[in-house]
C-alpha cells in the first residue's frame, strides 16, 4: 500500500500565486491530502500543498501551505497519501512548533511522539460533559461581572489596540501557573515578536513545562495560517481524551483564521458573500470550534482574542463567533481612551455563567447592582454634558460618585504591563472583588478621591495614604 502511495506521482499544469493546478493520469489524491514538491536545490525545504477540489478526472486544485517560489510547470509533485499531521505526545510540552509540528524554538525535534491528523470530527453529544464550575482569573472587572466556564469558550472582543492580547497574555500569567493541566497557545496571523516575547515571559515565570506552543505568522501563507488552529485542537484533544487532562487552550486572534479561510476560499475562485467573506464561513468557524469541549475524561477551557474590524460588532466574523461562546468580553475604545484598563466594556460584555444557580445569590445580586450603577451614569452622561453635574438632583449625584468609583475600583495593574507603567501586577480574589464593590455601594469611600481606587488590587488599599500619593503622582505623570 505504501509503494501505491509512493507511485502516485502527477505533474504541475498551471500555477497561481497560491493555488497549483496538478494532474494525475493514474490515480487522483483525496481532499486535503497534502502533496510534496521536491527541493530545487540543496538546502531548500520541499513545498507543501494541500488538495481542496477535484477539477476532473486527472486534475485537482490544490493550495499551498508554503512558499511556492520556484514551482514551475511539469515539475513532479508526490501525493503524501495523507492529511496534514501534528505531533502529540509528552515529548511536545513545552516546546514551540509551527503547523507542520517542525519545531521554532531552535531546539531538536522531539522525541517520544506520535503524528495524528489535523482533522478531526467533535466528540458525539452522549459523551459531552454537562456540569457548570466557574474559572476564576484574578482580574476583578472579569469575575465579577463575566465569569468564565470551566470547560467553556470566552471570546475577547476589540478592535485594533484596545488591548486584547494584553488582557490575554494576563489571564496566561494568572492562569497557567494555578491551572491543574496543560496549556496551549495558538497563534493565528499575528506578529513574529509577540511569539517571542511570550515564549520569554513563560520560561522566566516558570509555566513552559506545561504548556506547548503553536505558531502561523502574519508573514506566513493563509493555507498554513488557515491550518494552525486545526493542529493546536488536535494536541488539545490529545491530553484531555488519551491523558485525561483539562487543557486551558488559548487562541490569538480567531479573525485571522476566519481571515485566512477567507483568503483561500477567494483564491480558490468561490464567489463571495457578505462583505467579502467566504460563503461557507459559519461551517468553518463550526468544525474548528465544536471540537472545543468538554468530555467525560476532561474538559478544553478556551479563551479566544477576536479582533473586530472598524469596532463593528455586526461584522459577520463577530456575529458567527459569538454564537459559539459562552462568555463574551466587549472590549471598548472609548475606555481605553479614558485609561480605564482593561477597556471592558461592562454594559456589552456578557456570561451565561452569570445566574444566582451558578455563582450564587450574593454575586448574581452585587453584579447586577454594578451594572445597574453603571447604566444609570451612561443614561446620565448626555444630560451632565449638555447642564452640568450641578442640575442633577441628589439621588442621580451619588449614583455618578458610585458608578466613577466602581469604574476607577474595576481597574487594575497587570503583571505584563509592570515594565511599561512601573506599577506593580495585582491579582485579586473573587472574595475581594465582591467586598470592595459593596463597600462602595455602600458609600464607604465617598469622601475619598476617585483616583485613589484607580489602580488598585483590594478596595483597602485606597485607604493607605502612600498609595493614594503615589495614585496622584501617576496621574499627575499621565
């Protein structure tokens, strides 16, 4: 059977850009089997392509996952005889690979693995677990008002630097190093140095021995960025079905894989629907996120970075990924403008975790109480705008000192950033959290300034009057 696979040779009859016409007078390769086209000289790499449709019956249309200069006509191309592979195994954690699991980290390949196909079918409804169990991150403004799920899927919303791998790269920090399994990140069509500089920040704080690595560049073809989120579920599934583990699986940026799908679909000739994106869109967001979940031998967490284009959240590429999610984190322009970090916009940002069943009476009640506060000063901003605080009555004062104390309150430092604002990260419990915003409700800290709950980790701490000087002074400085 091998020699049959080895025999099945065709030859290259038109090339464009990406997409290589080859025919097979003997016997035509399947969907999504790849094909190798040997090196020209020594030292290149062989191309890779990947068959995408049977043209008729000796030809198929293939695109490729690597650089196709110096592909001619005529030249031999070999049917592989299978789909594209990923390494799975102990020997990948924490190394870094691209999407044909060749390692980037200028280490060996690894030993003690074994290959499995990118494409893979969700697990069936009978096995998929039921339960509901919170996942608490540190970072207040998130476990308060958007808990996460355990064994679900969150998407971080925002347009162009709002902040979005930021607050991802912090949820690594506070996660992976309390997280009882294995993590993984995907990076889909994003910058080479924030590949390097997470690998760095992961090895100084000690977490790459659990956590493995998987990267498709910008600069890289949208065949192979197309691919990479494939090859990242297929380790991910490896560790919660063969090793019974819980996978904490993170994504960066799930538009560029949306992007890349669309970049295929118009250099494969299919005509385009809604503003430019392929026709068959949602089917492709779906194979790749219904393979996210949990099972009865464990569960895959995801959090997904989605970049939105023009701050648009009707975009289809949002639209069709907010239906998979079960927490949605809005990230918004405007708070980041104001300094308000992380920019989550609580009034668009969303959980189904978020019911009194789930996180109990208490937090269901402090967390619509917040939003509540917060809603109520932006139907207020347009009349403070247009009359000025000093006409509101007495009530509506107190619920503007309230909603700007929780907002400043629902700020905090991070760890990634401490480089940058010289402040020092703070990771604060869910406990914290919820006393600090109903003290505040309270009216506890209505004589104190609102700078001095503005960047702190626990509520107490804008009580001491040194941080409140050293709050003023980074004001002052910004």
């Amino acid at each position: 059977m091998e020699n049959d696979v080895m025999m099945n040779v065709g030859k290259i009859s038109a090339i464009r850009g990406s997409v290589v016409d080859i025919g097979f007078p003997d016997k035509l390769p399947a969907i999504r089997h790849v094909l190798q086209v040997d090196a020209l000289q020594e030292g290149d790499a062989a191309v890779l392509l990947e068959v995408q449709t049977q043209l008729d019956e000796t030809r198929v249309r293939a695109i490729a996952l690597t650089p196709t200069a110096g592909l001619a006509r005529g030249m031999a191309v070999t049917d592989t005889g299978g789909p594209l592979k990923a390494p799975v195994g102990p020997g990948i954690m924490s190394r870094m690979f691209d999407v044909f699991g060749r390692p980037i980290d200028q280490q060996p390949a690894p030993e003690n693995v074994e290959w499995r196909s990118v494409h893979n079918t969700p697990p069936a409804l009978s096995s998929r677990s039921t339960k509901s169990e919170v996942f608490t991150t540190g970072i207040k403004v998130i476990d308060l008002l958007v808990p996460l799920e355990r064994g679900g899927k969150t998407g971080l919303f925002g347009g162009a630097g709002v902040g979005k791998t930021v607050l991802l790269t912090e949820m690594i920090h506070n996660m992976v190093g309390h997280h009882q399994g294995v993590s993984i990140f995907c990076g889909i069509g994003e910058r080479c140095r924030e590949g390097e500089e997470l690998h760095r920040e992961m090895k100084e704080a000690g977490v790459l021995s659990d956590m493995v690595m998987l990267f498709g560049q910008m600069n890289e073809l949208p065949g192979s960025r197309f691919r990479v989120g494939h090859a990242a579920l297929t380790m991910a599934e490896y560790f919660r079905d063969d090793e019974h583990k819980d996978v904490l699986l993170l994504v960066d940026n799930i538009f560029r894989f949306i992007q890349a799908g669309s970049e295929v679909s118009g250099l494969m000739g299919q005509m385009p629907s809604r503003l430019g994106y392929q026709p068959t869109l949602s089917t492709e967001l779906a194979q790749l996120q219904e393979r996210i979940a949990n099972t009865d031998s464990g569960a895959i967490t995801s959090i997904q970075a989605v970049y939105v284009p023009a701050d648009d959240f009707t975009d289809p590429a949002a639209v069709h990924t907010f239906s998979h999610l079960s927490a949605s984190i809005a990230l918004s322009r405007k708070r980041a403008s104001e300094g308000l970090f992380p920019a989550v916009d609580p009034l668009q940002s969303n959980s189904k975790m978020l019911t009194p069943g789930v996180v109990g009476e208490r937090h269901y009640r402090l967390a619509q109480s917040v939003r509540q506060t917060l809603a109520q000063y932006e139907d207020l901003k347009d009349i403070i705008a247009m009359l000025g605080l000093e006409q509101l009555s007495q009530n509506d004062r107190k619920v503007v000192s309230r909603a700007r104390q929780l907002e400043r309150f629902l700020t905090q430092p991070f760890y990634t950033t401490g480089q940058f604002s010289g402040m020092a990260g703070a990771m604060v419990s869910l406990d914290d959290t919820l006393d600090g915003c109903e003290r505040i409700l309270k009216d506890e800290f209505s004589d104190y300034p609102e700078i001095a709950l503005y960047m702190i980790g626990k509520v107490d701490e804008a009580k001491k009057p040194e941080a409140k000087h050293a709050e003023e002074q980074t004001a002052n400085a910004s």
